[in-house]
C-alpha cells in the first residue's frame, strides 16, 4: 500500500515512529467528509476538526490520484511523469504524520510549521528515493522543480499565501543548507544530514524559524 510505504519512509528519515495507520484516516470521497471541511478541488487535503475536547482528523486524497501512483509507482521509479502526484500524496502523509507526531508529545502545530515540514518531506523524501535508484547521480534539479517552478494557486490557499510563500521560502533556505552536506556524502543521505534532519523536526515552530535564519 503505496501511502504506508511513504509513511514508513517520513517516518525512517526522522526516526519518528507513530502508532497510527495513514489508512484508517484516509477518506476517498469527498460526501464522507465532515461537514466543517472546506469545498475544495483540492486533490489532498487534511481536514482537522475540534469538538469539545477532542480532535477529528481526516486526510483526502482524490481516488483518481491513487490510482495513478499504483500504475506508476514513485518508490519504485521517480520520474517526471509521476512526481506531482508523488508530492501530492507525501504532503497529505507528511501533514498526518506531523500532526500525528507532535500530538503524541502534546505539542501544538501551526499551520505555517505544518505546510514548512511538507516542503522539507518533499525534498528529503524525494532526494533519498532518487539516490536509491540511481547511487551516482546528484538530484540537482530537485530544487529547481520544487521551489522555483512552482506556483501557489490563490483559490486553493483561501487567503493564506503569503503564509504559504513563507512556508516555501524557509523550507527552500532550509534545503539549501542541507544540499551542502548532501554533496559531500554518498549515501542516500548521510549520517550527519540525518542527525540534522531529526534534531530540527522536533524543534517547535519559532525555533525552526530561529535554525534556519542562523543557517546551520
């Protein structure tokens, strides 16, 4: 089941292993939503909903997208044919993950923090699976394709894209720190980046913040 696999890969890289299953809060059709969530047409979304005392969530990903990822598996071959669909399925792990993570440690998450770690996942997550598959290659174009070929789309953002730009523009600087180490190594992706990798995604959002901006 390719989302177990890609919680199992988030979960490897940052040593974050969680007693929940992506599956059990997976929701294929959009009429089996609660019915606070938006109306979007969204592909992914994560649809967290608080009553009293206690918190609902569910992750959408469009059936169709599935289906796509079975017929062209990412973990097995990444290619351009299928990484939009890689990274929208990862940024719906990633959100469950996170939130999931940092709930069982009765630590809150905002919304900034949450859309940052899904940018990072992306480039990290996809980084390992490209040197995977092709041991001597250096994935340079990730960066590339990932912060400065996309757009955000207004309609989906409903009025937060300045903080989904600077959700971007942190996890861009964050990477590019990163991309220095991952030259150096010729593991997927290192002992040390690894090392970093954990340290900073137990950090809370305004020490993440205060990381990145000292760049190291």
């Amino acid at each position: 089941m390719i989302l177990r696999r890609i919680q199992d890969l988030i979960g490897g890289i940052y040593d974050v292993p969680i007693a929940h299953d992506v599956y059990d809060f997976l929701v294929t059709e959009r009429c089996r939503l609660p019915q606070a969530a938006p109306h979007t047409s969204s592909e992914e979304e994560l649809i967290i909903v608080e009553e009293r005392d206690a918190v609902g969530v569910s992750l959408y990903l469009d059936p169709e997208l599935l289906e796509r990822l079975q017929r062209s598996d990412p973990l097995e071959h990444l290619d351009a044919g299928n990484v939009a669909d890689y990274w929208t399925a990862l940024e719906g792990v990633s959100h469950f993950v996170y939130l999931a993570w940092n709930a069982g440690h009765d630590k809150p998450v905002s919304i900034l923090e949450l859309e940052m770690q899904a940018e990072i996942d992306k480039y990290v997550a996809s980084f390992a699976l490209l040197r995977r598959q092709s041991p001597q290659r250096f994935p340079a174009e990730l960066m590339r394709l990932l912060f400065e070929r996309t757009r955000i789309d207004p309609a989906l953002a409903r009025g937060r894209q300045r903080m989904y730009r600077a959700a971007s523009r942190y996890a861009e600087k964050f990477c590019r720190q990163l991309e220095r180490g991952l030259r150096d190594s010729r593991a997927e992706l290192g002992r040390d980046v690894l090392a970093q990798l954990r340290r900073f995604y137990r950090l809370s959002d305004g020490r993440k913040m205060a990381h990145i901006e000292r760049g190291r």
